[in-house]
C-alpha cells in the first residue's frame, strides 16, 4: 500500500536557525533540518509516525489538500 503524498511548505527560520519542513494537512507534524533536503527527510519520518500514531488510537486521517504531479 503506498501511503498518500502530502503538500510540504519549507522555509528558513531565523528563530530556530534551522530549515523547517512543515505538512499543513496534519496539525503539528513538522520538523527541521539543516538544509532543507535534511529538514523534509526528517518531516518524512514524522509524517509516518503522525499516521501510525492517528491510525492506532482511531483518529481519521486527512487526505493530501494537494493534487501533486508525478514526473
């Protein structure tokens, strides 16, 4: 089963002087890196965990808000 592809905003942040890697579609689920390739493999990680975590205690789990293109 291949699990749905969400939208993902990356932007520096001053105030953690880090990259943030940010889901809009799955509330609080966000991580940093120190290049942005770092801060999306992270929010990779915690999108997995964000989906296993809503699934086991039976919380519903949004579908991407985005339509993303394939190449």
């Amino acid at each position: 089963m291949n699990a749905p592809t969400y939208p993902i905003n990356v932007f520096w942040s001053a105030e953690d002087g880090a990259w943030v890697a940010d889901v809009p579609d799955l509330p609080f689920c966000s991580a940093t890196g120190d290049t942005p390739h770092d801060a999306v493999a992270e929010v990779e990680v915690a999108i997995e965990a964000w989906l296993d975590a809503a699934q086991s205690s039976g919380r519903p789990v949004p579908a991407p808000s985005a339509r993303l293109a394939r190449a």
